[in-house]
C-alpha cells in the first residue's frame, strides 16, 4: 500500500515495546505476552500503556493509542490487541508512521489511530509466530514474537509482505453538529476516576468551550477550566489531558453521579446570551 504520500520516516527500533490491549489484569494473559517477549528480546523495555481497554472496544482502543503514542520516541513498537475477531481470517497488520511501528489485527483500530500518511503491511503468521499458535491468543503467539523481533532489529520485510487491499477503516469517534446548532457526543469510557471522556473536542465547538454548556440526562454543566475550579460534589466539563472534553465531578465520579456510561449521548448547546 505505499504510495507517494505514505510517511517515508524510517522506522529503527530503540528496544521499547508498548502493550495495549483489553486483557485486564486479572488473568495471566498479559503476563504471557510478556514473558513471550523477554524470552526472545531479554533486553526489551516495555511498557503498559494500556490493559483496561472496554473487552473489544476497537475504537476506544484507537483513542487510546492515537493519544498515548505522540508521548512515545521514534522506534518503538507497539502492541495493540483489542482482536474480537481473533482466529478469523482477518489480516494482522504492521504499520510505520513517523519512525513508530504499529502491530495490531486489521479491525479498523490502526486506521481510526493513525494518520492518513502511515505505511502498512501484512504480517505472515508462518514467519513470526511462536511454533504452535493457539487460535484463541494471537497477542501471546504471534504480536508478541513478532515485536521482540523487530524491536531487536529483524527488518520488517522478513516478517510482512504487502498488503494486497486497504485495510479495514477505522470507526470515526467525533461529535456531530446538528441542524439546530447543537453539538452531539457519546460518552466514550469512563476511567479510573469515574470522569466520563467525551467523543468532543474544542474544536467542535468553534475553540470556545466556554462559550457552550452540556446536557445529558436533563442535567446542565458548565465549562471550568479544571477540577478545582468548582465545589466539592459539582458537576462540569472540561478540556482533560487528552485534549477532549470530558465530564467530570470533583471530589466524585460523572458517571456515578449523572448516571451515563459508555455510548450515552450529551448535547452541547451555547449559553444564552
């Protein structure tokens, strides 16, 4: 699939693996791929970026990744596995954008995470997986050796051949303006926190959030510029780390207290003048 915009930034490992999937912690499996992959490259550094995603939540897999991997240096590689359609016969990707390599099946996950310029390729299962694969734990029997591999210096060429289609697109995660001026959300997770990330940006509402106030559930929430800038138990919207907005509660949890969860839509309307 390369073309003449593809991203042309090489791609040279620096021993760092990022892990991201839907395991949880709670069973062994994330333990697996580890060991898989400090048996074949002892000298890996690797990080958890994520194993809280909602069990095969694709795209919030994607926000995760497309988020979290602007903080990470050139070479490293990551390892995302949110795979519902593990053992079926979708293709298991490898992509390069801006000197990152990117493993994950071909569900729409890197396309909705990366840019329109990222180069893909299809890993050959014959060439990097463990020798006998389990149908059920690609993460463990196949991403996992292949990252130690490439994080170690194997070329991509000797694990990939060309992708011979597009790969499934992604599922855009985006407000939408309606006819009444009005913006629509959905709530895309709620975190640890129980503060509620919003499929919202600044930018969808014209770079002034303040100017606007959310609605959901008929309740209405102001806009603070962060949690301490409201009493203990209020309720309001801000622009979080991620560079989203997202509904919070100081002191509380949004999704205790207004009572929404992931897919719930919230409005943004202006305030009066």
């Amino acid at each position: 699939m390369a073309g003449r915009d593809d991203d042309r930034t090489p791609f040279a490992p620096s021993g760092t693996i990022a892990l991201l999937t839907d395991f949880g912690l709670a069973d062994p499996y994330v333990g697996q791929m580890k060991a898989v992959l400090l048996a074949r490259f002892p000298a890996a550094r690797i990080v958890d970026l994520a194993h809280g995603v909602p069990p095969q939540n694709v795209r919030v897999g994607a926000f995760f990744l497309a988020h979290a991997s602007r903080t990470f240096a050139p070479g490293t590689v990551h390892v995302a596995v949110v795979d519902p359609g593990v053992g079926s016969a979708r293709r298991l990707l490898a992509a390069v954008e801006e000197g990152q390599l990117y493993l994950a099946p071909d569900n729409g996950l890197l396309p909705a995470a990366l840019g329109p310029r990222a180069r893909y390729v299809e890993l050959d299962p014959d060439r990097c997986s463990l020798p006998a694969r389990s149908r059920t734990f690609h993460g463990r029997d196949v991403f996992a050796p292949a990252a130690a591999a490439l994080a170690s210096g194997t070329p991509l060429d000797a694990l990939a051949r060309p992708l011979a289609s597009a790969p499934v697109p992604g599922a855009a995660v985006r407000a939408t303006r309606r006819p009444d001026g009005a913006v629509e959300a959905e709530v895309l997770f709620a975190d640890h926190y129980g503060n509620l990330v919003l499929s919202a940006e600044p930018g969808d509402l014209g770079g002034e959030p303040a100017a606007w106030r959310a609605e959901a559930r008929g309740r209405s929430v102001a806009f603070a510029g962060t949690y301490a800038d409201v009493r203990s138990g209020e309720a309001c919207a801000l622009v979080d780390s991620f560079g989203s907005i997202e509904l919070a509660v100081r002191d509380g949890s949004a999704a205790a207290e207004l009572g929404l969860g992931r897919g719930d839509p919230v409005v943004f309307r202006r305030n009066p003048c």
